[in-house]
C-alpha cells in the first residue's frame, strides 16, 4: 500500500470471503503455519482478525510504502455451513 502523506487514525482492512480463515500468529495455540512468510512493514497500533476481514490500525501512518503479510486456510465444510433447518 502506498500512503502519500503522514495520516493519523488509519485503519486499513483486507476483506475475505468467509470461506476462509485468517490465522493470528499471536496467539499462545497458534501453529508454525500462522506465521506468515514476510513482516509486516510498520507494527499496527491494534489488529483485529473476523471472521469476513482481517482489520490493521494505526495511530499514526508515516509517508510511504507498506507491506502487510498474513496466512490464511480454507475452513473445513462444516464450520461454513448454516446450521439445519427447524421443522414447525
């Protein structure tokens, strides 16, 4: 992402289908596959993983060019699925 001026209160947001999971790589559970394969440019202030988007905010956001890396893996087919219909 390319910022062309020093911006305050940015959050940036990679919207997903649900189909898929984000790992977090923070958490104490998480595997070695969360980890991504680069680093993040700039440390985000907060970064919130849900479950259509994956959320990094900062309080300040310098002039210039950033990367952002996160791994994410298809869900299994039940954890998609609606849950069955009720019979009246």
């Amino acid at each position: 992402m390319v910022n062309p001026e020093e911006r305050h209160y940015v959050a940036v947001v990679v919207r997903s289908r649900r189909a898929w999971s984000r790992s977090n790589p923070k958490l104490a559970t998480a595997s070695s596959d969360a980890m991504p394969a680069g680093v993040l440019t700039l440390e985000p202030t907060y970064t919130a993983f849900l479950d259509d988007r994956l959320s990094f905010y900062y309080d300040t956001l310098p002039k210039g060019t950033f990367d952002f890396y996160f791994r994410r893996a298809p869900r299994p087919a039940a954890a998609s699925s609606s849950p069955p219909r009720r019979r009246r």
